[in-house]
C-alpha cells in the first residue's frame, strides 16, 4: 500500500486530495498543527479511513521524525498562510509558513526519506502583474504580495532540491480553485454564501471589493488529480495548472445570483474595505504541458461549479435554520 504524507491536510485541497488517494488505495497520513481551534470539518466523511500526526512546518525536528516514522512514498505540501490578502497585515509569518516551511520540509525529506516524491503547491499569484497574457511555465514571476513572494521562494526551493539534490520534486504552480469546501473568506465562497443567504431571506446585502478583477477559476477536485499525475511521470517538471478562460468577480456573482432568480445589482455593494492595497487584475494561464504530458483536463465547467457552490450553501443554511 503506498503511503502519502499530506501538509495541510485540513484544507480544501487537502481533504480534496485524500478522498482521491483513499480511492487509489493508499494509506493517507495527514500532518496537523496543535491549536484549539482546528477544524475538521472537511475530513469528518473519512476521519476513520486516514491517520492525522501532529508536526508543524515551523518545527524542523518534528518534520524530520514525521518523515522518518512513515517513510512516505509521496509528499503533498499544502501547509501555507494562503489568504493573500493577510499577508500584508503578518508578512513575516507568511514567509516562514509559506515560504521556509517548504525548505524545512524538503531538508526532511532529504535527510530521512530522499526517494519520496515531493508535490509543493505553488500559485499563480507568483505571476502577480502579468508579464504575458496566458501565463505558462516560462513566464517570469512578479509577485504583488507578501504571499506571492512567498510562494515564488517556495517554487524555486522546490527547483533547487531537484536540481541540486536529484530529488523528484515537482511543483504545481495552481490557479484559483474553489468547490463547496472552500473557506468563506475566498471571493466565490462568500458570493455563494451571500446568495444563499439573500434567497432564503437570511441577508439583503452582499459587500464586496474589486468586482472587475479577473480570474481563472477551476473545480478544486479537478486540480488534485492533476498533482497526483505529476508525482506518476518517468521525471519531475513544473506544470500551470488551470483552465485557459477567465471570468471576473462580477461575472461569478451574476452567474450565481441568476441562478437563483434574482439580480446581483439589486444587492451587491461595492465597500473600499475589501479593496487590496495591490491588486492582481488578471490572472489567466495556458494548461498546455499538463494536457500534452499528463493528458489532464478539466471535467467541471464554470458554471457548474457555480452551481454546485451555490447548491452547497443553500442546503447548508437551510440545515441550519431548520435546527434552530
Ligand atoms: N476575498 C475577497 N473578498 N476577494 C474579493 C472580494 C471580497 O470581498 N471582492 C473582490 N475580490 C477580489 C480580490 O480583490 C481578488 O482580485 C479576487 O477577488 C480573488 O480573491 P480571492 O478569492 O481571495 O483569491 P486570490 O486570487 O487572492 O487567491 C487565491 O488563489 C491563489 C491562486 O491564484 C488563494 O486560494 C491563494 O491561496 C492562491 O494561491
């Protein structure tokens, strides 16, 4: 049974990636931070089918006895500080989750178990203000944020173990991805919750930031099968992970409220409060090299994911009306 570490494992993408490894049959070991407010939510569906182990990235012993007790055969790093906008108000914090986190865990790797193959989440925030429009793997990085810097450290860390230490490190550098597990900070979550809320009577207003910034938005599902290829080539690379199309803020939230029946201008407001300092205007890649080499493609579209999110947010709240 092959065994995969997860970072992060808490998270959308993490509880995403162990319900696809369980399937393949693997044995999913997630690494979890001590805190008295984790929430398991996500992983409650499989919490007797995956062991979680207590480490944290800022620990660089209890990150080599992790490696050294369950000898991974891969890795997946998804531990980060990743709302990019905190990372203004604690950017050192940010660095030494986002971006030493990931040195510490590959110096592990390389010392108690350097045959594992290693998956860091890179992100398209790295591209930050664009140097081409679609960006690909050769597009230069330009991060806007203390979280984009972050993670370009983390991407090139990863390049470096490769190259230096021969290691199969792969790095996938991800665009948005949301789904019904997604946090209600995150612009689609919080449009799809707001909705909800106005349909069933619950909210009259929804207060945004920038409704004309754009992005490329995928099915979170989708984009774990494509890290999971990475790690089965002949060879490690670095792959643009996204869909090729871009949508802005204010056409998710007009596809969302239609679906609803109802018209987003009667209740969005735009408020400076959720404007960023320094914005990502657009954000579009070119999935090229996962489709050629990994044969990825995505198997949800825009507006199914819309749907599903919006159909998510309304039976939660209405659960949770009726049990109060
Ligand atoms: N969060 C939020 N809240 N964003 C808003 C709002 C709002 O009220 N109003 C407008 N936006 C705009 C933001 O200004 C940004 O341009 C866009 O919506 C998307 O914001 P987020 O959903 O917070 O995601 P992100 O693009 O900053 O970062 C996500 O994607 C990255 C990959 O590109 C995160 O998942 C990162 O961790 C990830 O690396």
């Amino acid at each position: 049974m092959p065994v995969a570490l997860i970072t992060g494992i808490t998270g959308q993408d993490g509880s995403y990636l162990a319900d696809f490894l369980l399937a393949k049959g693997y044995r999913v070991v997630g690494m979890v931070r001590r805190s008295s407010t984790l929430t398991f939510s996500r992983l409650a569906h499989i919490q007797d089918e995956i062991e979680l182990v207590q480490g944290d990235l800022h620990d660089q012993g209890s990150v080599v006895s992790i490696i050294e007790r369950y000898r991974p055969d891969e890795v997946y790093n998804f531990a980060a500080q990743s709302f990019v906008p905190m990372s203004w108000n604690q950017p050192v914090l940010t660095g030494d989750a986002t971006a030493l986190g990931v040195a510490r865990l590959l110096e592990a790797i390389r010392l108690a178990c350097p045959e594992a193959r290693f998956y860091q989440s890179s992100s398209s925030e790295m591209f930050g203000k664009a140097r081409e429009v679609p960006q690909s793997e050769e597009t230069p990085f330009y991060p806007r944020t203390p979280y984009g810097v972050a993670k370009v450290y983390g991407h090139w860390i990863t390049v470096n173990y490769r190259e230096k230490h021969d290691m199969f490190a792969c790095s996938g550098i991800l665009y948005n991805h949301e789904s019904p597990r997604r946090g209600l900070e995150f612009v689609t979550r919080k449009i799809t919750r707001g909705a909800a809320s106005i349909k069933l009577g619950l909210a009259d207003e929804l207060r945004l930031g920038n409704l004309e910034a754009r992005r490329d938005w995928g099915f979170a599902g989708d984009y774990v099968r494509a890290m999971w290829l990475m790690l089965q080539q002949d060879a490690p690379n670095d792959y643009v992970i996204c869909t090729g199309q871009t949508h802005s803020v204010r056409d998710f939230c007009q596809a969302a409220f239609d679906y609803l029946g109802l018209d987003y201008r009667d209740y969005v407001v735009q408020d400076q409060r959720f404007y960023r300092p320094a914005e990502v205007n657009l954000l579009v890649g070119d999935p090229q090299r996962a489709r050629e080499n990994l044969g990825w493609e995505t198997e949800v579209s825009f507006e199914e994911l819309v749907q599903m999110m919006v159909n998510n947010d309304l039976e939660l709240l209405e659960r949770k009306t009726a049990s109060e």
